[in-house]
C-alpha cells in the first residue's frame, strides 16, 4: 500500500484542522495602548512626586500636599485599571486627575 492508500482512522489531527498562529510577535494594538497608559501614568506619577517634593521644601499648604498626595494615588489606579485592560477610562480618569489637581493647586496657592 502507498502512503496516500492509508488513511487515519481517527480523523484529521486538531493541528492540521487549526489555522496557524501568526508568527510575528509584534504586540496587539490593545497591548500597545495599554502600555501607553501605563508609561503616562507613571511618567506623571514621576512628574507628581517632584512637585509634591519641591512644595513640602517650600513649605506650602497642606491641602496641596494632599492634592499631589491624591494625584499620585490615582496615577496607581489608572497603572493598574490600564493592566486590567480599562484603557479608556483609565485615560479619563488620568486626565480628569491632572486638570483637577492643577486646578486645585492654583486656587489653593493664590
């Protein structure tokens, strides 16, 4: 008998009847934009720690401490909602924050 004569008897193989992987390892858009969120975030979580740094040596308020306090609380959140895959709101929630702690900072310093 020759190799096309014989057949399987237990049918096609689950390898053969699936469509290959892709072969590129490049990161989905998802994945991208993910990443995105969280370099923004820690990038202004960084930014938040210097301010609030400079304004506890200049003696300021302590409702502005409590603002860059806040502000970098909701900078973890919006890391780890971005790792959960909420980038949307997480991009909301990021720049919600940071107008709002701007916001704050001036009314409370003037």
């Amino acid at each position: 008998m020759s190799a096309p004569d014989q057949t399987d008897p237990q049918g096609p193989t689950p390898a053969a009847s699936t469509p290959a992987a892709p072969t590129s390892d490049a990161p989905t858009p998802a994945a991208r934009a993910r990443r995105a969120r969280i370099a923004a975030a820690g990038l202004l979580m960084a930014a938040a720690a210097v301010v609030l740094a400079l304004r506890l040596a200049s003696r300021s308020s302590v409702l502005v401490v409590g603002v860059y306090g806040l502000l970098l609380i909701l900078c973890g959140v919006v890391i780890e909602l971005s790792r959960r895959g909420r980038t949307r709101l997480g991009t909301w929630l990021l720049a919600a924050g940071l107008v709002a702690a701007l916001v704050m900072d001036g009314v409370v310093l003037s």
